[in-house]
C-alpha cells in the first residue's frame, strides 16, 4: 500500500531487499546464534539445533555473500573455520530481537488464526 507521498515497493528497493534478507527460515536464526563472537561451524550447528550441516553451510555463504558475516579461516592441524558477524550483521541484531519479542508475544494469536482459518476453509 503507497500513499501519494510514499514510493511504491519496487522489486529492487531495500525495504524488500531487508524482508528477503529475514524471510529466509535460518538468516536470522543463525544472526542471532553468532551475536555473542565467533564460533566454529559444529559449535554453532549445536547452538542452533534442528538444522542440517548442509543447510547451516548454505546459510553461513548466504550471509557472507550479503555482508552480515565473515568466514576466517585459520592454518594448523587440523585447519579450523570461524563465523563471527560483521558490522553490518551485527546491526541487525536489534531488528532480529524485536522481531523475535513480537513473535513471543503473539505466536499464539497467529497460531489460533491458523487454526480458525483451517477449520472454517
């Protein structure tokens, strides 16, 4: 919805371009599992729980290539791998949280909706 002084949402405009970026089930599941600093890839799948190693690594190159995480890759034996937020990851942060507080709040009258609308199709 648009009025005369507000622009219509264009394909690429970036208010879209921010819901595609939490419309994705894990980006901002994965966001808020890295906001205490870097860990490594098992670490955060156990941090996460439910998700695959194939889907985690999806995610973590999804959210590499849009700027909100860093991969680091250190020598050794064995070599080992840490994802931490960049400044831009970490800016969404706050975004995620009251996302994540409305959600807490009124789960349960979107559940109910669900189920009335099921019911009565």
């Amino acid at each position: 919805m648009t009025t005369d002084t507000e622009p219509p949402f264009l394909a690429d405009c970036r208010a879209r371009l921010a819901f595609d970026l939490l419309a994705n089930t894990w980006n901002a599941v994965v966001v808020w599992a890295l906001r205490q600093g870097p860990v490594r890839h098992g670490e955060l799948r156990d941090r996460i729980g439910g998700i695959s190693q194939k889907v985690l690594t999806e995610t973590l190159r999804r959210l590499e290539f849009n700027g909100l995480v860093r991969r680091r890759a250190y020598g050794g034996s064995p070599p080992r791998v840490e994802y931490e937020l960049t400044g831009l990851g970490r800016s969404l942060l706050a975004p995620v949280e009251a996302f994540g507080v409305w959600a807490f709040e009124h789960g349960d009258e979107v559940m109910e909706a669900q189920e009335n609308y099921t019911r009565d199709a």
